[in-house]
C-alpha cells in the first residue's frame, strides 16, 4: 500500500496531519468516514470547529446518515475502521 504524507488542513500550515476529523456516513447500502479535515497537534481545536460548523451547514439527502464529529488519530497506510477514535479529545473542542 502506497503511503501518503498528509498535511494539516489549517490554511499555512504545512506540517503532518496527527488527526483526521470525519463522521460516520452511510447512504443506506454503503458506509464510510466522510472526512472534514486533518490537523497537526497545534491546530486541532481550529480544524475540529471550523468541521463541526461545515457540518451543521450541510443538508444530507433523504437516505443519508451522517453522524456526530469524531476525531480519530491519524495513521499513514491504515484503512478508516482501523483507525482509533480518540473519544476523550472532542469533548475538549465541541462548541
């Protein structure tokens, strides 16, 4: 599996994602991580609430399902279910 360096989302930072900020989306037949943003450890707050914000603006379609925010510590080469979801941290950030 090809690896990729993922970089922060923040607007210029350039260092390496640590998170991927996603919530649970499914369309009834299929389900995956609907990604709203990745962040360095100093920009997790920003890119967690500027995700959060993009997500209550969205309007779902009839047979989608998207769930709360999560935070999942991010991992080069790991698919999204082997990914950890990091419960303890978004409590920190949910406005």
């Amino acid at each position: 599996m090809t690896r990729h360096h993922v970089q922060c989302t923040f607007e210029g930072c350039g260092e390496a994602a640590s998170y991927k900020i996603a919530a649970r989306w499914s369309d009834g037949g299929f389900a995956e991580l609907k990604t709203y943003g990745f962040a360095c450890s100093n920009h997790l707050g920003p890119v967690f609430q500027l995700a959060e914000e993009r997500q209550h603006q969205y309007k779902p379609a009839p047979n989608e399902v998207v769930e709360e925010l999560a935070i999942f510590r991010y991992e080069s080469g790991k698919r999204d279910r082997q990914l950890q979801r990091l419960w303890g941290l978004e409590d920190n950030y949910r406005t």
